[in-house]
C-alpha cells in the first residue's frame, strides 16, 4: 500500500474510538491529518464531517476517518460535499465491499455501534481494499456524481 494521507475526525461521542484510530493508522505507516475534536467537550458533527470532506477533495488527504454516535449524522454531514463518497460500516464486510462496489473515500464508524476491535478491522479492511473498476460498479459510482 502507498503511503497515503487519512484524514480523521469525530464528534465527543466519537473521540475515544478515533484516538484508538489514530493510533492504529501511524502504526499502520500512514499519514494522519487530525481535524479534532481534540476533547471530550459536546460539538457539533457536521463541523468535522465537513472538514475531513474539504480535506478530501482540496486533495489534503487521500482517504477519510469518521467517527460519531452511530457514524449516521457525520456521514450525512460529508457526503452533501461534492466527491466525497461516506459510507457508514459496521464490520470488515462492509467496509471492504463500500471500497470494492462503492469507490468510498470515507469511512464513518458509530463509537455506541461498534467496539475498538471492530472499528480496527473496519479500517484496515477500508484502507486496504482498491475499488473494483468494473463497469457496473463505475457505471454506478460516476451516477453518484
């Protein structure tokens, strides 16, 4: 795998898992842009939904990092930006397939969903699964816009 940039962020109810996150992307020799929160005060998370979408498509980052109550609320927040694909896993099948079938770009994982170990296989499973590139599934993804 290249050495790519992740971008990550998170709501207070989301900051723990993405710290794990955080962690297990460095460890994993990727980049890490951070984009909060950087505590456990409330916020709101469309903020960092729309941050680590502007982060995306100004091309700051290759991939993204979500992380919310439920993964819900965030995901919706990214993807009313143009280009960003946010697709809400919970487990490896799901994340590999929203990589494979879906060209995701973004990964958004619900903290009160799923534990760290889940969320850990969900992201190596996302980052490590190109996008198909079939004509049925590029058919389908450039409908997308």
């Amino acid at each position: 795998m290249n050495i790519i940039t992740v971008a990550l962020a998170s709501d207070h109810a989301g900051f723990a898992l993405k710290e794990e996150l955080k962690s297990e992307i460095l460890e994993m020799g990727l980049k890490c842009l951070d984009l909060g929160t950087d505590n456990l005060d409330s916020v709101d998370y469309p903020d960092f939904g729309r941050a680590v979408a502007d982060a995306l498509v100004e091309g700051r980052a290759e991939r993204g990092v979500l992380v919310c109550g439920t993964g819900i609320g965030i995901s919706i927040a990214a993807n009313r930006v143009a280009g960003v694909r946010a697709a809400v896993c919970h487990d490896a099948t799901t994340a590999r397939l929203a990589r494979e079938h879906n060209d995701a770009n973004v990964l958004a994982l619900g903290a009160r969903i799923v534990g760290g170990e889940v969320a850990k296989d969900c992201l190596h499973a996302f980052l490590s699964s190109p996008f198909d590139g079939g004509e049925r599934h590029l058919r389908r993804v450039v409908k997308l816009g």
